[in-house]
C-alpha cells in the first residue's frame, strides 16, 4: 500500500501520559504517541469519541 509506513518505535512515556487520563483506550493512546511523534502523520478514525480525545491533547483526527 503506498503512502504506509509501519513505524516500530512507541514511546511508552507519552502513551502512559495520554492513558487513561485523556484517552481512555490503551492501543488509542498507542496510536495517538506514534502520531505525536511522527510529525508529518494523519491518524485516521471511525471513533468520534477518540477524535475528540485527540483534541484534548493537541491533535487532530481525520474522520473516515
């Protein structure tokens, strides 16, 4: 698939920042640091709950 990229690195400090407290799923918060990290990355979603999570951290959800 272009445009993929699989990324191997998760930093677990800023996973456990996000967890529970501002996003309530663990592999969302997973998703989340990967694109806190990866600057030029969309993170794509269905959730509308985790969109606006994502907006409490300062991040932005493409809806699907």
């Amino acid at each position: 698939m272009p445009g993929i990229e699989i990324i191997y690195e998760c930093d677990f400090n800023t996973v456990f920042s996000y967890w529970p407290e501002h996003i309530h799923d663990f592999g969302d918060a997973v998703i989340a640091s990967v694109g806190k990290i990866i600057k030029e990355s969309a993170i794509l979603t269905f959730d509308q709950k985790f969109m606006e999570q994502l907006k409490t951290i300062g991040l932005e959800g493409l809806a699907l």
